[in-house]
C-alpha cells in the first residue's frame, strides 16, 4: 500500500472515526451538549438500571387457559357425540378446572366413557350417579401452560415495543412457570396507559345481534321463558359517564373474532373523531365478507373484552376493512390499535410485584462506570506506549478511535446500554490491546531475525492476522450465544462485548497497520521504536 493510497485509507478512517464521534454524541447528558443542529435526537439509549422506570413482575392467571381449554373440549366433543353416536347428553358445563357431564340415560355412559378415552386429553375426577366429571390429564395441562406462556409473551413483546405507540427500550421476559418480568425504563412514564397496554385482553369479537333494547332488564322482559343456553346479553356503555345506552342479544360464541386481523390504526371519521381502523388477512376477509354478506340489514356488534364499542347495521357484503367508533380520544384510540395489532391475550394478567427505579441510582452507575472505564483506559495507554514505545502509540490511538467508533455504532444502532452494557465497555477497554500486543511481538521475532524494518511489519501483520481474528471470532461466538439464550441484562452485557470486538479487530488490523503507513512507510529506516 503506497503513500497516496495510505493517505486516502487514512482519510476514510478518520471520516468513518468523525461519523462515529456525532452519532455517538447521545452518550453525552441532552443538558451537557454545545447547542449546535449536528448533534442527533436519537442515539444511545439508558436501560432500566441507569435511567430508572418501572420494574413489574407480572402473572399470568394460566387457570382461565385451562378452563378455556375445557369449555372448547366440552363443545367438539358433544358435537361429536350427538352427530357420530346419536347421545345427546342432559346437561354438559364447566365448573372450576372440571368438565361435567349429566346423561340422560344410563346406557349411554359406556359411549360417553369410549369417547373420553379416545380423546387423549382427559382424566376422571369421580362419578355420582349420572353425572360424570372429568379434567385435563397431567401431559395436556403441561402443555396448555407451555402454549399459554409463550402465546402471552409474544403478545406482551409487541404490544410494549410497538414503533408506534410501544414503549422503546422495555425488557419483556420469562420468569418462572407463570410469571412474565416487564421493565420499563424512563423518568417519565405514563404509567396508566403502560398498564392499560399490559392487562387489556384485547379480545376482539363480532356478532350478529338477534334482538336488542335500552337495557339488559328491558331486554329479559321479552324473553320471560329464557333467551336459550346458545345466547347471551351484552351491554354498551356510555365511556364518559358509564351508564348503559344499549343492550344486545348476541350468540355466546362469535361469528368472526379479530384472531384474522391483519392490522388496526388511528383513523378519523367525516367530522374528524378518532376512530380505530382495521384490516382483515386473506381468509378473515372471507369469512367477514360471508358473514356481512348474509346479513344485510341486520345489527353486527363490535366487543372488546367483553364490552360492545358498536354495533353499527350491515348496508352491504364487507370484506377486508372495517372501523370500531367509540368516545375516544386520538391517544385511546392508538393505544387500541395497538392492542388489537399486537394481537389478544388468551388468558388475563395481574400486576404482583411492581418497583420504581429511580435515576439516582443509575447516574451514579452510569458515573463509576465512566471512572472504571477511564481508569482502565489510562492504564492501558500507559502500559501500550511505555512498553512498545512509538509503537505503543500507534496502539493507544487505535484504541482511542475503537471506543469512538464502538459508542458510534451502538448509537446508530439505537442499541440500550445498561450496567453490565457499561461492564462490556469496561472490558472491551482491557482486552482491545491484546491484538496489538500478538502484532507487535511478531513483529520483534521477525526483527531478531534479520529483517528489514519494512518487511518485519509486513510480515508481523500477515502472520498475526489469523491468530488475531480466530481469537475474537470465539469470543464473538460466546456473546452471540449470551444474546440469544440470556434475558435483559446480560443481553446488554452481550451487545457491548460483540461491538466492542469488532470494533477491537477493525482498529488493530487496519488502523494500527496505516499508522504504520505513515512512519515508517516506505522509508529504508534502520529500527524500529517497538
């Protein structure tokens, strides 16, 4: 690599070193900044333990799955019954963790007993008479749990880290059989609105209305011999004063249910209300398109979480759109979309444990952090140019540009640093010169044996390459390795120790070996300052 060439690989350094200095300028406080247009909005980001927020602990009441799980058993399986055998049972319901069912006569327990056996799911809990219990065998319910958990944390991660109305930053992980661990960091957090986001269900449905009245006690009036086992009533509040304004005879179980949304957003009606807007995939269109098709004219309720939002007449066949009008503002009406985009919660959740983390705690981490970092830092560029002389120097810059170019990229990144972030840091600082050190000692045995300055460094980079990248490719494996299996912390621990070797390697191999570029270049010198 001639001298021109040197030159324009060292202005390409120095420019990416320059771009890495302003993109990491978000590690410096918003307060302590020099006013100036360069400097980003966006950057580095503080993790819980430095910028304080909110530390939740929250269960999963994995009871209702099971009893969900139970009631859609309870459904097939006496479907199936009448339909294959010609049984119609007495009475069938689930009560607690229990299935019931009541025969109608005691021949058909041997059938009812077949059948059970066939399913593979249930155990028997006791007979009396002619009624029969039954609930989930051991191998089902651990399974129910599994599905109930991992459904729960997906739902979870993309509602609090939705781009559009999430909470950036937040930490959403397992914690137990039954538990989910939220931290949500910031010193200013509308906590409301995080708890809205995490214990809403969200369980959209669509019904078509049989019958409705002003209130649920006007509705029952006309029905005075029952409204039937298959229906049931369902009420729409005002959202200002939560009085009722209209009662809905509705099926039990929905015709369509937003488990076939594709996706929901803030939306405006003609006179500008905010409104929730929402989308249909392929074969929810379908079936929406079927269902409004085939009832034209007749009322379809819209129910979240239990409650109707509206319950607007059908004027023609609807696909793919559709919109859910309410009393909303155009924050409650994002925070919807979110919910119903992020998808429904199989089962309803409870805050156990919540903590605040205060911001003292984390700026004083975030200062002995900076103190241990600019410790080793010190002692490092001590120990480099003390040692290796000139060469030490060229070492001591690199290192320099690394930690540059390492807060750079995870600035631009967007990446969250947290306390054991800042211990990557730390010992990213320590084991930066360990490249340096493997080039420079193959650089002295090629000067003990007779070389030329030129051709010793040379040579010393060349073979010092290949020890270099397979030592930090196996480090490199492990962090990856810690990204992927651990939770929040030593992720932020992961993160750091992965930039900061390909930083590490970058800066060794190619900034050092420029500065070589530089002096002594392509000069005859007689020694080298190493």
């Amino acid at each position: 690599m001639g001298g021109p060439v040197g030159f324009r690989a060292i202005s390409v350094v120095l420019l990416l070193v320059l771009l890495s200095l302003m993109a990491g300028a978000n590690f410096i406080p918003k307060e302590d900044r020099v006013a100036s247009n360069f400097w980003p909005d966006n950057g580095l980001r503080l993790g819980l333990d430095l910028r304080g927020g909110i530390h939740w602990v929250v269960g999963v009441e994995i009871e209702e799955a099971i009893t969900h799980e139970l009631e859609v058993i309870r459904k097939n399986f006496v479907a199936r019954l009448e339909e294959q055998d010609g049984v119609t049972l007495a009475e069938s319901f689930v009560e607690a963790q229990d299935l019931v069912l009541r025969l109608g006569d005691e021949a058909d327990r041997a059938k009812v007993v077949e059948r059970i056996d066939e399913t593979n799911q249930l155990q028997s809990t006791g007979t009396t008479g002619l009624e029969l219990r039954f609930t989930l065998n051991d191998t089902w319910v651990t399974d129910v749990r599994e599905t109930t958990m991992l459904q729960v944390l997906e739902v979870l991660r993309r509602r609090i880290d939705d781009p559009d109305r999430g909470i950036p930053d937040s930490v959403v992980t397992r914690q137990g059989d039954d538990r989910v661990l939220v931290q949500i960091p910031g010193e200013q957090i509308d906590r409301d609105r995080a708890v809205a986001l995490l214990k809403s269900t969200g369980f959209l449905e669509f019904k078509i209305v049989q019958d409705q009245d002003v209130s649920e006690e006007a509705l029952r009036r006309r029905y005075p011999d029952g409204i039937g086992e298959d229906l049931m009533i369902q009420v729409q509040e005002d959202e200002a004063s939560g009085t009722v304004i209209a009662a809905y005879l509705v099926p039990k179980v929905a015709d369509l249910t937003g488990s076939y949304l594709d996706d929901a957003r803030l939306g405006f009606d003609q006179t500008q209300a905010p409104i929730v807007e929402f989308s249909f995939n392929t074969e929810g269109g379908q079936k929406f398109g079927e269902l409004t098709g085939s009832n034209i004219n007749k009322p379809l309720a819209i129910i979240l979480d239990g409650k109707v939002y509206s319950a607007p007449n059908i004027r023609s066949k609807i696909t793919y759109n559709g919109m859910i009008e309410g009393n909303y503002t155009a924050e409650t009406a994002s925070d919807l979309a979110v919910i119903l985009r992020a998808g429904s919660l199989s089962v309803p959740t409870r805050i156990e444990e919540e903590r605040t983390v205060g911001p003292g705690l984390g700026q004083h981490s975030i200062e002995s952090g900076t103190r241990a970092s600019l410790i080793g830092l010190i002692l490092v560029l001590f120990f480099t140019a003390g040692y290796y002389r000139l060469s030490g120097a060229y070492a001591a810059l690199a290192l320099l540009a690394n930690l540059v170019m390492l807060i750079g990229l995870m600035s631009w990144a967007e990446a969250t640093l947290t306390l054991p972030g800042i211990a990557g840091l730390v010992l990213t600082v320590g084991m930066a010169v360990d490249a340096n050190v493997i080039i420079f000692e193959r650089i002295r045995e090629e000067l003990r044996g007779n070389k030329s300055v030129r051709a010793a460094i040379a040579t010393g980079f060349q073979k010092a390459t290949g020890a270099v990248l397979d030592a930090n490719f196996t480090t490199l494996i492990t962090s990856i390795i810690l990204y992927q299996y651990g939770t929040g912390p030593i992720k932020g621990f992961a993160v750091t120790l992965s930039v900061g070797i390909v930083t590490s390697v970058f800066a060794a191999l190619v900034i050092t070996r420029l500065l070589f570029q530089l002096w002594p270049g392509d000069r005859n010198v007689e020694s080298l300052s190493i």
